[in-house]
C-alpha cells in the first residue's frame, strides 16, 4: 500500500487570475493552471525516484474532479496596483535512477517570472548538491555553479516553471502560480 503513494509522474502547470475576491482570483489561477477541479494537498520538495516528468496535457488527462491531488506549489497575490509577483518551481533530478531529486518553491514581489524561476530553479539544484556531497561556492553566480552540478556527473537535469503578473491596474487581486502536479497512478 505504502508504494502505491509515490508517485510515478508529474507534470509542472502555472497560472494567472485576477478578481476583486482573493479567493476567486486564486481560484481563476487554478484554471488557468488546469487544476482547478483537484483538491490539492501540499506536499514537500523531494521529487521520487524514477518519476517521470510528463506534459501538462497529458498528466491532466490522469485528473478527475475531486481527485486528491498532491502538489508542490507556489503562489503569490497582490491587490496592488501594478505590483509585480512571480511564483516559480525549480527541480533538480540526480543521475542516480534510484535517488531522489529536489522541487523547491519560490515567491516574489518585484521580480520578473525569468528571475524567479532561475532562483528557484538554484535553490532546488544547491538542495540536491549539497545532499550528494558536490563542492561548491555558494557565492558563485548561478551558471557558474549549474555547470559545476551537471559537469559532476551526479544532477541529470534541472529545470523550472515561473509565472509573473502586474496587479491589475484597477487594484483587482491579481494570483500568479507554479506547480509540479504528482500522478500516483
């Protein structure tokens, strides 16, 4: 019973909403997102062995309404007029078929969806360095230390999912969103 809970798939989503309810305006993000029918529960940032990252169009053909559905999400809201906010989700999956990878989630105010996925897309590649003893100055510029991570043999991959909005002129709750979508199967 205990295996059938780690997750065999995952595909990354984001969104944007935007209305006069907080709650709606998340709500509208979720659609955007594709996800909108799942109830969520959020999980922590490890990524299971052998988890196969999937597109978004074919991990929510696995989705039915009402499904319980684990994720690891960022979020961020505003009702601020043209505050920009940015939620992004980094991954870094280790060569090693059998060990696990990192999902980190980031929140930000003032940063644009580019920056906020490379940073998050950082925080997840440092997490999984550090748990497989890879050297390395945290001082060093991002680039520098991805090509120390992937150049050890020991990261396959990293990558990321970031959206960013302005809030709405109007100072509507504008929600922007970021999320790995775990498939059990």
């Amino acid at each position: 019973m205990l295996d059938t809970m780690v997750p065999k798939k995952v595909f990354l989503t984001k969104g944007v909403g935007v209305h006069k309810d907080k709650l709606a305006s998340f709500e509208l993000a979720l659609r955007s997102a594709g996800i909108e029918g799942c109830n969520l529960v959020y999980v922590s940032s490890i990524f299971p062995p052998e988890c196969k990252i999937i597109s978004k169009d074919e991990g929510l053909k696995y989705l039915k309404p009402g499904q319980i559905t684990f994720c690891v999400m960022a979020r961020s809201e505003t009702s601020e007029p043209n505050r920009l906010v940015s939620s992004a989700i980094g991954l870094a999956i280790p060569s090693e078929k059998n060990g696990y990878g990192y999902l980190s989630e980031h929140h930000a105010y003032g940063e644009k969806g580019e920056i906020a996925g490379e940073y998050a897309e950082d925080l997840a590649a440092t997490m999984l360095a550090t748990t497989l003893g890879i050297s390395f100055d945290p001082n060093q510029a991002w680039e520098e230390r991805e090509q120390i991570y992937k150049t050890s043999g020991n990261i396959f991959k990293t990558t990321n999912i970031s959206q960013s909005a302005e809030g709405d002129k109007n100072g509507l709750w504008t929600t922007t969103i970021a999320t790995a979508v775990f498939i059990l199967e």
